[in-house]
C-alpha cells in the first residue's frame, strides 16, 4: 500500500494542471482576497535581496518578488509545476524532491537572506527539511512559512495526523490529495528542533472574516 508521503507527491502529479488555472484565474478567495498578500508582504518586511521559494508551484510569488528586484530561486518537485513557471519567466527553477533536498542531493544554492514556504509543508516529517534549509541561509537569514491555521481546520480533532483534501468546490478533475495536520505547538516544535527560533507570528484575516485564512510564521536561526 502506497505511503501517505508517496501519495501526497503523486496527487501534485495529477493535479499540477488544475493547480496552474486554479492560481493563475483567481479562483481560490482566500489566497486573492488575503493569503497572497500576507506572505508577499512578510517576504518583502526583511527586506531580502536574495530569496529561495520552496515548494514554488508555477512560480507566482517568484514573479512577484522578481518584480521588485528580488533574486528569486524557485524549487519544487513537480516537473509539470516546474516547467509552467520556467515557462511564465520564474527562472531559475529547480526540480527536487524533499527527500532530496532534505539529504542535500540537489544543488540550489545558498546564503539566502530568507526562504519561503507557502502551504508547502504538507508531509509528516519535515524537521530534517527544515534543518537542511537552516543549512542555505546566510548569517541573520530567515524562514517565512505560511500554512493552514490549525485551529481553523481542527474540526474538533486537534492532534497530528494525516488528513484529506478533496478539492470541494474546486473546478476540474482533481485527485484527493492527503496532507499532515499538525497543532501549532507541532509547528514550534519542529522549528526549534530544526534549529530555529520563531520571531513572529501572524493570522493573515480579511476584515470581513470573522477567523482567520492562515498561520504565518516567521523563524531565525537560533543564535
């Protein structure tokens, strides 16, 4: 039987093509109306000049921070997702794995001022990712990550555990896909063991919603 992580990786195969029109209409609220803005706007507060987006997609945030004369390095593992955004201009691109990155067997650079990760971490054990990304950043360099807010998708079952997307409301075909829930103290937990200190924390909330869209972390390398 195919592992959760193994599945996770293979529903981002089969939907990386109604991912692409999903972000690039506008069709998901959330992100256009709040989470967008929040995690563009907490990337361009540290004011870095060199930034890598992990788990990039098809590359809008790269884009974006292109626009405003950031360097900006894009990686992700899959190939279609790579490819839309080489193709839309987010270049360089890389193609990996987490695993891969993880055990440092893909190049992607370092001294990064900050590295991004935009409801990206979606698997269980992600401390050894995290302590591989410490690895890259230069002195005084940060980590942003954006993510479900735990507390908003809970559903009355507030313990780690893998759970499952079904895309409800989404047009297209899309896979179900699962993701690993974590609680916030998860979420510090893994930071800490990872060799970061948190040194802010945000829920991106549009003024008309009465709870908020994410949890935003911002995390340093602890001195």
């Amino acid at each position: 039987m195919p592992s959760p992580e193994s599945t996770l990786l293979q529903s981002w195969h089969q939907n990386a093509e109604a991912w692409i029109e999903a972000i690039r209409s506008g069709a998901i609220d959330s992100r256009l109306k709040v989470t967008d803005q929040a995690i563009l706007l907490a990337v361009l507060g540290r004011q870095p000049g060199r930034v890598l987006d992990l788990g990039c997609g098809e590359g809008w945030l790269l884009r974006a921070l292109t626009e405003r004369g950031i360097e900006a390095i894009g990686v992700d593992g899959s190939a279609t997702l790579v490819e839309a955004a080489r193709r839309a201009g987010s270049a360089p691109v890389n193609l990996a794995s987490y695993d891969e990155l993880a055990e440092a067997k893909v190049d992607v650079g370092g001294d990064y001022d900050l590295i991004c990760a935009n409801f990206a971490l979606l698997h269980q054990d992600i401390i050894p990712l995290l302590a591989a990304m410490n690895a890259l950043l230069a002195p005084g360099g940060a980590l942003v990550i954006q993510t479900l807010h735990p507390w908003v998708v809970a559903a009355g079952d507030y313990q780690d555990g893998w759970r499952e997307e079904m895309f409800c409301g989404f047009k297209g075909q899309w896979q179900p896909m699962p993701w690993y829930f974590r609680t916030l103290s998860s979420w510090l937990n893994a930071l800490d063991m990872a060799g970061f200190q948190l040194v802010g924390l945000q829920e991106p909330q549009h003024p008309q919603s009465p709870v908020p869209q994410s949890l935003l972390l911002v995390a340093e390398q602890r001195r």
